[in-house]
C-alpha cells in the first residue's frame, strides 16, 4: 500500500508516477510529486518508481499575477 493525500491505495510491482495518477483518475495537472522526501517534476513521472509504503504528495500546477 502507499498513502495518497492521506488515503492508502494499492501498490504494485514497478508502479510509477504516471501509474499512479492513472490509476487515481485525477484530472488535475500536476507539476511535482513528492515521494517520501524525493521530488520529481513531470517529465520523470513515467520514469520514476513509488516504493511500497511510501507516502505521496501531489503538488499541482499553481498560476498567479
């Protein structure tokens, strides 16, 4: 298991980012994911795997002026 924003899904073999955020289905662009104490911005996401037990924030895409 790995915990998302405080809710636990499944983990399997090889999950990656991009995995992950399939799998949730959430529409939201996101710039960065912190993984435990590892952060990785969205060109890695296919290339960057989540261990198990590891807690997952989602860091969104924030525009201002």
């Amino acid at each position: 298991m790995i915990k998302v924003a405080g809710n636990n899904y499944p983990w399997h073999e090889g999950m990656t980012v991009a995995d992950l955020l399939r799998e949730i289905d959430d529409p939201r662009p996101y710039a960065v994911v912190r993984i435990n104490d590892l952060f990785v911005s969205r060109p890695n996401f296919a290339q960057t795997t989540i261990p198990d037990e590891s807690e997952v924030y989602l860091i969104p895409m924030i525009a201002g002026g």
